[in-house]
C-alpha cells in the first residue's frame, strides 16, 4: 500500500497490506493472549500504558513530523494533538483503577452482593484518520486497561501513525499478543467484520458506520459508532466581544484543516451584530496562511484525500447556484498538494448542500436569524447530532437554547472541543455508544453480578 503525502502528491513509504490470511493469524494470536492480560491485575497493565504515556512525549517530533506528512496537518497541530493525546491518556490512567474495580452492593446478611467488571474479549477498533491519536487513545487506550486484546485498523491514511502506536504499545510492555495492527483500506475493515470479535469499536463516517453495524447486528456483540457531525453555531445579539466570537469560529471551522468530527460546519447569526460578524470572519479568514504545513506559520494544509476538494467545490457550486454568495476564498490552489482556500459563504440556506451534508473541509455558510426559535429551529434541523456551540453573555439565554438540542455535548461560549473528563458521544447519525470519562472505561468490560451466599 502507498503512502501518499497529500502535500507533495509523493510516495511517502510502501507499506505491506494485511491480506484475509493474516487478519484471521491476529486474531488467534490475540485470542491466546488475552486472558493472560486480563488475568493480570489491573495496576501491571496501568504500568505499560504509564510507559506509553511517556514514550509519547519522548518521541513527539517524529510522531508529529510523520502525522503532517501523511495527513497534512499543520506541524504546530500535530504537537498539540499529541499533547491531547497525553492528556487524555493521563485523565485514563488517573481514573482507570476506580473504574474498573469490583463493586459491592451488599456487605451483610445471608446474601451478599458485588458486580466485578470483566473484559469483553477481543475487540475490533476500526479507525478514522483525522485524530489518529486522538480517537484511537478513545478506545484502545480504556480496552487494553480493561483487559481486552485489541485488533486495531488504522485508516489507511494514517497507517504510519498507526504503525507507530503500535511500536510504542509494544515497547511499552503491551504484548504482541494483546495488540495487532492490521494494515489495509476498505476490505481490510470488512475482514474484521468476518472473525468472532467481541466486539466492534468504530470511528469515521456515517455510511460506513451504519453498515457496519448491519453486517454484524446478527452477532450481538456492542457495537460503538462515533461518527460525522454538522455542527452548529449560533451567535446571539448581546455577544460582548464580536471579533472573539469570530475567531473562535473561525478557529472551529478551520482547524485540522476542517477535518474535525466536531468542527464548526454552519454558523447562524442574529440580524443585529450579522453584519459586523460576517465582516471580520472574512476579513480574518483573508489573513490565513495557506501552505506547507510542515513550515512553521501555516495555518491549513492541504485536504487529506484525493477527491475531497471535489467534493467541497461541488458543493459550494451547489450553494452558488441556489442563491448563495461567496464572500470569501473557495478557489483550489494550483499546482502540486490537494489545497484549497477556506471559504466563506453568505445568503445561505437550507436547500444547499452546503447547510445540511458534512462538509469535512474549510468551508461554511453564515445564515441570518432573526431570533432565539428560528435558530434552535435550523440548528435541530440535521440528520446529525454530535455538538452545538451557542454564543452569548447570558447562561440562563444560552442554555434555554442549549436544552432544546438533540445533541450529544453543547458549548456555551465555546466550541470545538472535547474532554477527556466528560462522555463523548454522538445522537442520530453521529454515533452510537460513547467513550470518554467513566463511561469510557466501562464501555470496555461487563458487569457479572455475583450473588453470594454462605
Ligand atoms: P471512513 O468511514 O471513510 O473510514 C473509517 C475507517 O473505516 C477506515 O479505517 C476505513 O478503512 C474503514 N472502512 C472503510 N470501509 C469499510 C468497510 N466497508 N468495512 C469496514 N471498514 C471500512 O471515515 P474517515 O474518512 O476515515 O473519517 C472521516 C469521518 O469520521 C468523518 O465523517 C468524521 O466526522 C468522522 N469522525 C468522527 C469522530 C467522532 O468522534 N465522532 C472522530 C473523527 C472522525
């Protein structure tokens, strides 16, 4: 499999792909493995991912250097995502030990009572590329504290990144035989779909999620979807400060290169500060630098795969031809690298693409509302269900909005961002299940009640 650097469109490294044959030998080696990790105590597997913990912060500039050559993340992002990543890490280690120990119920009396939490078995993590770190630490990090083995696909562009996690985990004292790396694209995601896993632990996009979790229902196994998102935000007449506001959108729609789950994908506004807002957001998205993200300074990179600048241009020409009007960027950059500038579109609505279908890229459209119920209105009005963002001085205004969305986190006075301390999860088309905070850690084990007499 070649490794493409989307900056440069050049073969990064050829990597070899798993075949059937060899997904089915890992998944053995896996099965022997883990009930020997699972009998460990909980502490002796806390101390390998205590290893990998540091080895992350040892070795991050050649993390971080390969994560922008194969993503195109600006450099300066792939040092804060591996930061995020320790971080979300050290909050796992920290709580993982509570977590995970046996509960009693019933101290006294004939029948006493406990649930002890075991591990599910093996389990399939299918991943996404744009946090490969981050996303990943999600699942693997809680399934291997918990005891489980894990068969871990990265997406195939992030598989150097994946390799590396890999070569951590291992140097850290995980065994080879607890943790496998399948190397592949597509298929190699369904061969996981074929093996008795205990379980199936996903993170990308809504198609493939959905039909994963069609493949496998019959199995009965937990099935965990973390999906797309369109996400809201909403800007309220009695912000303080406009230009914050602004770049902190700013900031929500284009970071990682817009490729976030989270990202700001659509932006409404009250008619009062709509004009002011939609000025200064243009005006600083002009000040983005757009280039190399290894160079120091760069604000967006180049889009991480072939076809998704396609994708954007269609559906900015889609939101032009209804009515829309670009005020800002939308043009793809000539010459080598998938670039694009960000682009910011006014005049929009509901019947554009570009208000309703995950974006995944550095654009958005800025709609005008004239009050607090339009805007809950077209901001509920989404398949989706991951986060809103609601700007305003007043808690008591936000929150009344905030209650209204079927969403599975909101922000007030924030936006785009995730904490390893609360549950992160998706509604609707956004996911199934949740990682993150206690539930987390015990998404990974089950309950057995032990009834005990005597
Ligand atoms: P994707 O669905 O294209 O791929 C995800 C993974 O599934 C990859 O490893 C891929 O190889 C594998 N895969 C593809 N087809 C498969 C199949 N038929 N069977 C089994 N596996 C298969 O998603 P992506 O492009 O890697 O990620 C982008 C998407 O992920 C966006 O929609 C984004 O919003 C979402 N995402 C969500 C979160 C979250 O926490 N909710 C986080 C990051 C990304």
């Amino acid at each position: 499999m070649q490794i493409i650097n989307p900056t440069t469109e050049k073969i990064i490294e050829e990597v070899i792909e798993d075949t059937e044959a060899s997904v089915r030998e890992k998944y053995f080696l896996l099965r022997k493995g883990q009930p020997e990790w699972a009998a460990l105590k909980v502490d002796a597997r806390i101390a390998c991912i205590e290893r990998f913990y540091e080895l992350l912060e040892a070795e991050a500039p050649v993390l971080a250097e390969t994560l922008t050559a194969e993503s195109g993340k600006p450099l300066q992002q792939s040092f804060n995502e591996l930061n995020g990543a320790r971080s979300r890490t050290r909050w796992l280690l920290d709580h993982a030990a509570r977590w995970l120990a046996e509960e009693w119920v019933i101290t006294e009396g004939t029948t006493r009572e406990k649930i002890v939490y075991e591990p599910l078995g093996v389990v399939a993590n299918i991943s996404a590329w744009n946090y490969p770190y981050l996303v990943g630490i999600n699942v693997f990090i809680p399934a291997l504290l918990g005891g489980n083995g894990v068969l871990y696909k990265p997406s195939e562009y992030a598989t150097l990144t994946g390799l590396h996690i890999q070569r951590l985990l291992h140097a850290a004292g995980v065994p080879a035989n607890v943790f496998q790396l399948v190397a592949g694209k597509g298929k190699a995601g369904e061969w996981l779909l074929q093996l008795p896993v205990n379980g199936y632990f996903f993170t990308g996009s809504y198609r493939t999620g959905q039909s994963i979790a069609e493949k496998v229902a019959g199995k009965l196994v937990p099935v965990q979807l973390e999906l797309g998102g369109k996400d809201p935000l909403y800007v309220m007449d009695d912000v303080e400060d406009i230009e914050k506001v602004v770049a902190a959108a700013l900031e929500g729609v284009v970071y990682n290169n817009g490729q976030s789950c989270c990202a700001v994908e659509r932006i409404y506004v009250q008619e009062k500060v709509y004009d002011a807002f939609v000025d200064a957001y243009a005006k600083l998205a002009g000040k983005l630098v757009i280039g190399d993200p290894a160079r120091e300074g760069t604000d967006v990179g180049p889009l991480s795969r072939p076809g998704q600048r396609e994708f954007l241009l269609a559906q900015i020409r889609d939101a032009v031809d209804k009515g829309a009007r670009l005020v800002y960027g939308g043009k793809a950059l000539e010459g080598k690298g998938y670039f694009m500038q960000p682009a910011v579109l006014v005049d929009v609505d509901h019947t554009m693409k570009l208000m309703t279908e995950e974006s995944f890229g550095p654009v958005v459209g800025i709609q005008r509302v004239k009050d607090d119920a339009e805007a809950v209105a077209l901001m509920a009005d989404t398949e989706y269900g991951l986060t809103a963002a609601v700007y305003s001085r007043s808690y008591e205004r936000a929150e009344a909005v905030m209650r209204q969305l079927n969403t599975g986190t909101v922000y007030w006075n924030c936006c785009d961002r995730v904490s390893a301390g609360l549950p992160w999860s998706g509604r609707k088309h956004s996911g199934l299940g949740m990682t993150l905070s206690y539930q987390g850690i015990r998404a990974f084990v089950q309950p057995k009640a032990y009834h005990i007499r005597g």
